[in-house]
C-alpha cells in the first residue's frame, strides 16, 4: 500500500486533523504550565527578597548605617562573590557609589523594572559576569544605597529544563498523533481495498467470490453484507436466465425437427397437394405449441426474477376473473362444460395485472383441459378474512374432474411435471408453475384442494398495505 494513498484516505485526514487540534490543546496547556511555573518562582524571588529587606531594615533602625553594613558583610561573607555563582546578592554603597560591603563590584549601571524591584544583567555590574538578577533598591538617610537581589541562573536553568520538556511532550504528542492517524488510516483501507479486491476479482470472472464479513457488526460489515446480497440476487437473476435459456434450447429443439422432418417430406417428388396443406397445418400447430412455450418460460423468468415489484399497481380480480371466464367461455361451452362465475367485491391487490390475467387463464386451461364432457367449471372471486384486520382477496378455480392426489398437488408446481392422465392431451408442464411464481411474486398463497370430486385451485392474496401517493406528473 503506497504512503501515497494512505495520505488521501479520508480516514487518515480526519485522524490528522483531531490530532492537529488535540496538539493546539497540549500547546495551550503547555504554554500555561509554563507561563505559571517561571510566575511562582519570580513571586518566591521577591517574597525572598521582601523578608530578606524587612530584616536588614529592622537592623538599620536599631544600629544604623554601622550595624547595617556589619550585617551585610557578614551575610555576603557567606556567600561567594555573585560573579561566581552567590545566589544571595548584597550591595551597600556611599553617596558618591564607592561599595561600603557586598559581595557585588559596583551598583548595576542598567536594569529593568518588574513589579516589585527590578532585573538587571550581572554584566551591568561586574564585567565578564553572565546571568541576570533579580533585585530590590533602597535609598538610606545621606545619599547611602542598599541593594538586595537573588541570581536568577537556578530560575533560568529550571525554565530552560521546562521548556525543554515541554517541548519534547509537544514533539511526543505529534508524532504519536500521526502515527496513530497512519494506523486508523490503514486499518480503514486495508478493508476497503479487500472489497475492491473482491470486485476485481469479480469482474475478472469468478462470480462465486463474496465479501469476508469482519465480525465487529461494523459499518464496513454492513457494507460487506449489502454487497453481497446484491451479488446473490445478481447471481440468482443470471441462474434464471441461463434456466430459461436453456429450458427454451431444451423445448425448442424436438418441435422444430419434428417440424423441419414433415416439411421435407412434404416436399418430396410424389407428394401431392393434401399432403402439403396437411404438413403445413401441422407445422403451423407446432409453432404455436413453440410459442406458447415461450412465452410461459418467459413470464415465469419475469415472475421470478422479482424485476416487477416496481411496476406493480392496484388490480381488481373480480373484473380481472370476469374477463379471463368471457375468454374461455366459447372453448369450455364448445367442450362441453358448464362455466359458473362468481364474483364478489374484494379488495384491490398490488401487483401485474398482466401476469396475474396469464396465471388465471392458465387455471382455467387446466380445468377445461382435465374435466371431461358436462363437468362443471367454476370460477370465484371473495375477500379473504383476517380477524378484525385489513381484508384480502381470494381467487379459485374449481372443476368437477379428476383432481390431483395430495402427494402430488406439490410435485405438479415443478417445471416440466405433467401427472400420467395428462399424457393424452398437450401441455408442456408448465402451467402451475407460472400460477405458482405469480404467486409468489404477489406474495399470495397458492393452494390445490379437493373439490370433491375435482381439483380447487385458490390464491389468496394479503392485504394490500396503503402505498403512499405516488409523486404525481404536474398537469399542463
Ligand atoms: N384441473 C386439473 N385437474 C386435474 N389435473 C390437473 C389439473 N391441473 C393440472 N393438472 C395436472 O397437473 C399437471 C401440471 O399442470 P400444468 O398446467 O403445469 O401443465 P400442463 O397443463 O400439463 O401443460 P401446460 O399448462 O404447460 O400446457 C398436468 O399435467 C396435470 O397432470
Ligand atoms: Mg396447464
């Protein structure tokens, strides 16, 4: 992973930008600790030097000039000399500045005030001395001068130990603040490159390949399952097409060779104009077998692919019923069979008016088809209860013929699944299984029953929860 990328990782600026902020926090704080420390030790300086001037002054009143200058001689007697590191500085001197004790060379020619006295540079007062002090001055009775000061070196060593610290915790806190937005930031991209991995190895071709799920329930978790259910419907929509396709290669090959054989023997030398009327009406019959076939593995494939749910609107089944029985009513009265309608109000559902009209025509096909001679045809239409809740509706088809045995009503869903009794007559066994996917597009339940005697086929449908409006075009 090249440094490169991880510096343009969001992941990375943002852990970059809390630690930008996280070190202005520690540069404030810093700069206060310090700020107070090197305060508190100037305070202790001239708390120092006050008590230090209040005992001297106290001795001033009692002996004068004389005791005055014994105490400062002896006081500066226990100290070096302040060019050479005395940290108590004393210095008395006559009106014409000639030093009378002290154990400082001469009264300091330039200083700077501060608060209570002043600060001046030890080379201001004794050449080649280095360090500052911090001093208060007193002017006594005929012109005489006292001066009582603290070297400042151990204060400006300790504030050179504090800055210093304080420095090298700022440069700890950056370094550590990046190194830990370079580790978020990697982590980060360490998953999004594995999922990108993943959908280079998809594209390349092996659609198998999903996301590995981390396990922490993360957001990245969340994006890996999302992704991979999206890969499964994919993969499921293309299984179902490749179904389709080869169910159509499957069906298609034994009526058209059958086809293409009459043709030519229609068109063989002694054949004569009957013949050829005949093996075009076969073929004729054959293509439109070809077609139905079709369409019913294609309205299966659109049923189940799932494609539809956006399309889907309001349908009223008694209507809906209504026509699929006037469609049928000449074929099953030409057979025959008696075809009672009964339709009651129920609710609208949501769905594919088209696929649900094919489903009940199909229905009635198989009723026509396996009821024989003056058997009775029903088809019905009701709302189905739900307690005290919001009604569905309910649609059957009824016949009077030889039903299904109950260990077969499932089998008979499946594909290409057509029961002994039904040799006889054509059919590609895939009726039920497009009433089937309908049903199951439209979430309604499929079930056969015996009609006693006869087969009772009914979709009951849920109900339908309230869509919001639908954003309507603006009218011209
Ligand atoms: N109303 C019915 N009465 C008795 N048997 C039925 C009835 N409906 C379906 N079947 C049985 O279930 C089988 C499957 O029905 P399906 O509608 O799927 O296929 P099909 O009618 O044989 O062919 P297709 O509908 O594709 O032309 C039928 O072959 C038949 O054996
Ligand atoms: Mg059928």
């Amino acid at each position: 992973m090249s440094t490169g990328r991880l510096f343009r990782t969001t992941a990375f600026r943002l852990a970059a930008v809390y630690g930008a902020l996280f070190a202005l926090a520690v540069v404030a704080l810093f700069a206060f600790l310090y700020w107070r420390t090197l305060t508190l030790i100037d305070a202790e300086t001239d708390a120092a030097i006050a008590s230090e001037i209040s005992g001297l002054a106290e001795q001033y009143r009692q002996r004068g000039l004389v005791g005055l200058m014994r105490i400062v001689t002896e006081r500066s007697a226990a100290q070096p000399e302040a060019s050479l590191g005395g940290a108590n500085i004393y210095l008395l001197t006559r009106p014409d500045g000639a030093v009378l004790a002290g154990n400082l060379k001469r009264w300091p020619a330039a200083a700077q005030p501060t608060p209570a006295g002043f600060v001046f540079n030890l080379a201001a007062a004794e050449e080649g001395a280095q360090g500052n002090a911090r001093a208060r001055a007193f002017a006594l009775e005929g012109g005489f001068r006292l001066l009582v000061g603290r070297d400042l070196r151990q204060r400006e060593k300790l504030r050179a130990v504090v800055a210093e610290s304080l420095a090298l915790g700022l440069a700890a806190t950056v370094a550590l603040g990046l190194l830990a937005a370079m580790l978020v930031g990697r982590k980060l991209l360490q998953r999004v490159e594995a999922i990108n991995a993943i959908g280079q190895r998809i594209v390349r071709g092996e659609l198998k390949q999903r996301v590995a799920l981390g396990g922490a329930g993360d957001e990245f978790d969340r994006l890996a399952e999302n992704l991979n259910a999206m890969l499964d419907q994919i993969e499921r929509l293309m299984t179902g097409m490749r179904e389709v396709t080869d169910n159509i290669a499957h069906d298609l090959r034994g009526p058209l060779t059958r086809m293409k054989a009459r043709l030519e023997l229609a068109l063989l030398p002694n054949s004569d104009p009957a013949q050829h009327r005949a093996a075009m009406e076969s073929a004729i019959a054959e293509t439109d077998r070809l077609l139905a076939t079709f369409n019913a593995l294609l309205s299966i494939a659109e049923a189940e692919s799932g494609a539809l749910h956006q399309s889907m609107r309001p349908v009223e089944l008694g209507p809906l019923a209504a026509d699929v029985a006037e469609l049928y009513a000449p074929a099953l009265e030409e057979k025959g069979l008696t075809l009672a309608t009964e339709i009651a109000g129920c609710p609208p559902v949501l769905g594919s008016r088209q696929l649900l009209f094919q489903a009940v025509a199909n229905l009635l096909e198989n009723a026509m088809k396996y009821t024989p001679k003056s058997g009775r045809v029903t088809i019905a239409t009701r709302s189905a209860e739900n307690g005290s809740g919001p009604r569905g509706a309910a649609l059957s088809v009824t016949d009077t013929g030889p039903g299904i045995p109950a260990e077969l009503r499932g089998r008979v869903l499946e594909r290409y699944v057509r029961l002994d009794q039904a040799r006889s007559t054509p059919g590609s066994g895939l009726g039920l299984s497009l009433v089937a996917a309908v049903a199951k597009l439209h979430g309604a339940r499929l079930e056969l029953s015996d009609n006693n005697p006869g087969l009772a086929v009914t979709l009951t449908f849920p109900p339908r929860v309230e869509a919001p409006p639908q954003p309507q075009a603006a009218a011209s």
